[in-house]
C-alpha cells in the first residue's frame, strides 16, 4: 500500500502532529508515505515527463525517521498552497501542460484533474490523505466522484468545516487570540483608549465569538451579523464609563461588516475564488475615534493567530485524525472525512463539506442586540458550544 497525503489552504498548528501520526501508523503495517508539496500545487506541478530528479521539489517520501521532531513545532513540513487543480488559471498552469489543456478565447480557468489522476497512477499511490479546510477538501471530494479513494482530514482555525464540530487548529487560534486580547489590556487600560482585534475568519465568527467570550472582552462583531457603526460606538463609550480602569475592549471577525456596507477585501482572488480579507478592524476603529473622540489601540492578530506550535488539544485531535485515517484505510474504507460530533471521534461521507454551510448559532451564542457572545442554554451542547 502506498499512501500519499498534502496540506492545503492556510496553515494551522497541528498539521505536523497529523501528518506524523500517518506515516508512523502506515510503516507500522509495511506501507510507504509520499508527501506531495505544497497541497494541490505537488500534484499540478508534477512532470509526467521529467526526471525524478527534476521533479523532487513536488514529492517526497515520508518515513518515521524523516517525521520524527516535526510536530514540535508548527506550520506544515509539506508547505501549502490555495492551489485549485479544477479551476486553474492561464497564469498558473504550468508551461510543460500548456500544450495539453489549450486555453479558448474567454476561457478563465481548465480542469487539469486527468493530469492529477494520471500522477497518482504513476506514483503508485493507492490512497490520499489530503488535509484541509473546505476549499482543500471539496477537491478531494471531486476526487472522490472521479472514483480514487480518499480519506480526508479537516483542518482550519475558522472551525467552520461542515460535518465535524472541530478542526484541527481551531483551539490553538482560540488559545492564542485570548493570550493577545487579554494582554493588549495593558496598555489600552493604561491610555484610558478602546482596543480593536481584528481576528481571523472569513465566513464563520467562531473563533472571534469563543475567543471574546473567554477573554471577557466587551463586544464582539462577528461575521454572520452586519452591525450598526454608532450604535457600536455608543455601547463603547458605556463599556469604558463603567471600566474601574477606564478602557474597553472589542474583538472583530475579518468578515464582518457594517449594515449596509461590505467587508474589506483586497488583492486578486485565490484559485477558490476569496480576496485577502483585513481591514476592518481598522475602518472601525477610525470609525470610533470619529464618533467618540476617544483613541483607539488597533490590533491584527492575523498570522500571530496560526504562529508557533499546537497546544495540548490540537495536538490530540490532529494525531487522532491521522491515526484514524490510516484506521479507515487499513479496513478498506474511502470516501470519508474524519470529524468529531458531540464530542465523538466518527466519520463522515468526504463531500460532506460540500453540502452544508457551518455557521456561528447566532440566536442560541449571540446577542445580535448587544453585540456580545451570549449563550443561552449550555445542557446539552458540545465542547465548543455548536
């Protein structure tokens, strides 16, 4: 059996662990791992004609010995890319497939998955192990229709892959969001200003939700709910009156938005179709400056949210979803996405993350009047709440 697993999208810390679990599990049962780099890039990239040599830079075995530290630390050995096989665009389609996939006038992107096929039949690779969030996988998915067997791993600090209640990065995020909010109170209390953290997530404000609910934070403007601007302002103002210290605190999704306005994107759109997003935290703490004459501490956590190694909780759902890949594997099953329901490791159909969206419960985890998390009912719900 010859496995081959990658890491797509944005990295998060608990990809390492993962990817060792995999390979120590599959040598245990004589198997070899060949580690395609930079996600979907390997696989696109890879020279149906070229020298192994040559082509090196795209693949690399994977052995216990080669793993052996990497999940001391975080990011992804494998490396990354927003690679998209399906949708690739004129400038990104390597030189030596120009020939074989001829852009028409007006064409935008070809579909290069028979060349993807064609490298996985040459690679000898029996099985995938693509790990990802749902741009990542629903690739994998399409793989899946194409009839190669997958077994696939979420992953995203946004947590908002549909069909599992976590993701591999997410509590890490949440850890390091909270150690920044709760320390940036130092010198937002000591100027009597009003801090903005801006946090990552783009469709989902889970993690800007959880992370200002455990930090206590005064307000949260998450991405499913368009705010009101002033209304915002006012609210500060109150929240920092009745602060013993004189200061305030707001933490913001990068997704949101103002009612009637639109989130604050940027740059050419990746292979998925997304813009950076980035930007709003700033356009609303001018915004409260103007409207409050009160200064403003504007923070972006941004990739200091993904930085460093996982803590203890992604550390064990990322080995245990690379241990329960190689499970599945090893009873002959495909098709599947590892996830973790009600607190439960379990499996999923792989295009799971194509059929649903998974989105903050904003009547039960916030109040959309007061713009803070609020959970209603705790009996019953699972560790992070939905």
């Amino acid at each position: 059996m010859r496995i081959g697993i990658l890491t797509g999208g944005g990295d998060v810390p608990g990809l390492n662990p993962c990817i060792k679990a995999v390979v120590n599990r599959a040598e245990e049962n004589g198997w070899e791992v060949f580690g395609f780099r930079r996600g979907w890039a390997g696989l696109l990239n890879y020279n149906l004609d070229a020298s192994e040599e040559d082509n090196k830079q795209w693949v690399e075995q994977l052995t216990r010995q080669s793993v052996r530290t990497i999940d001391r630390y975080g990011g992804t050995h494998l490396h990354t890319s927003r690679t998209n096989p399906q949708k690739v665009r004129p400038g990104d389609l390597p030189a030596f497939l120009k020939e074989k996939y001829p852009f028409q006038e007006g064409q935008k992107t070809t579909d290069c998955t028979p060349h993807v096929l064609k490298v996985l039949e040459r690679l000898g690779i029996d099985r995938l192990v693509p790990i990802g969030g749902d741009d990542t996988l629903s690739y994998a998915a399409r793989l899946h229709t194409e009839g190669f067997g997958v077994v696939a791993i979420p992953k995203t600090m946004d947590n908002d892959v549909h069909g599992t209640d976590y993701c591999i990065g997410f509590s890490t995020a949440v850890t390091r969001s909270v150690e920044f909010i709760n320390a940036l109170r130092t010198p937002t209390g000591s100027h009597e200003r009003i801090a903005v953290v801006e946090l990552f997530g783009r469709n989902s404000g889970e993690t800007a939700l959880i992370s200002a609910y455990l930090a206590d934070a005064d307000r949260a403007l998450i991405s499913e709910v368009p705010f009101d601007i002033e209304k915002v302002a006012k609210f500060l103002i109150e929240d920092r009156k009745n602060n013993p210290s004189n200061y305030a605190v707001l933490v913001i999704s990068e997704g949101a938005s103002m009612l009637g306005g639109q989130i604050v994107e940027y740059g050419q759109e990746d292979a998925f179709g997304h813009k950076k997003l980035g930007g709003i935290g700033q356009t609303v703490g001018e915004a409260i400056t103007r409207l409050t004459g009160i200064d403003v501490v504007n923070q972006q956590l941004a990739y200091l949210m993904r930085a460093g190694a996982p803590d203890s909780l992604d550390r064990m759902v990322a080995s245990s979803f690379g241990n329960m890949a190689v499970q599945q594997i090893e009873k002959g099953h495909v098709g599947l996405m590892m996830a973790l329901q009600n607190g439960i490791y379990t499996t999923v159909p792989v295009n799971s993350c194509i059929q649903g969206l998974k989105r903050v419960d904003v009547r039960e985890l916030y109040d959309a009047e007061q713009y803070r998390p609020k959970v209603s009912h705790l009996l019953g719900k699972p560790t992070f709440l939905y």
